[in-house]
C-alpha cells in the first residue's frame, strides 16, 4: 500500500483508512506500506514516524535531506526562505513537526519542551 502526503490527509480519515487496511496489510508475508509526506502537524503520520525513530514500532524510516538533492546548497535554502518563509522552509525542508499554529504559546517554543513517556 502506497500512501502520499500521508500527513495532508484528513486526521479523523488518516485514522479510519488505517484501520480498516491494517488486518489485511498484516495478514499477508510481504505485505509493505510505503508512506511518503512532509510534515503538517502532530498526526498519524507524525506518530508513526517519531514512534520509528524511538523504535516503538517496526517501520524504517527513510529520510531525504535538501542538502542530498544535487544543486541545493546554502543559496538554495537562503533563496527559498527569501521566497517563502523561516516556517514553511523548516517543515517542507527540514521535516520539523510542528502543533497547531492557534496555540498560545509558539509553536517552536513547545517544539524544545522534552517529549517523556509517562510511567504511571
């Protein structure tokens, strides 16, 4: 199963889609889903991901720098910003996963705070 710009589609659908393909995904041998997105808040897709890289579930995950497409150097990322802006560039470029832009406090402030898993 191939899902692209996983993290853009609806939270509630991301959630109900992946449910009801998962038995039949799991059920086969070599069964694969891909996911391919950039960043678009603290979904699915932002748990999968940051779940792998803790290793709490068996996805691999493969990451693609800016820096790693030929012709993208420090031009390219001050053009880019220039164009668009500090935020968009972090997401779309350096995958940074950012909450909901309606907080009271800043959404890179809350980015820094230690992430725990809670023992009760």
């Amino acid at each position: 199963m191939y899902l692209d710009e996983f993290a853009f589609v609806s939270p509630n659908i991301q959630e109900e889609f992946f449910s009801s393909v998962y038995p039949t995904i799991s059920s086969g041998k070599t069964s694969k889903v891909l996911i391919t997105s950039t960043p678009n808040g603290l979904d699915m897709f932002y748990r999968i991901w940051s779940d792998s890289e803790r290793g709490k579930n068996s996805y691999k995950r493969v990451e693609v720098n800016w820096w790693d497409v030929p012709g993208r150097d420090q031009k390219f990322k001050e053009q880019t910003i220039a164009n668009t802006s500090e935020e968009q560039w972090r997401v779309e470029f350096e995958c940074e996963f950012l909450g909901s832009q309606l907080t009271l406090i800043d959404p890179y402030s809350l980015d820094k705070c230690i992430q725990t898993d809670l023992l009760l």
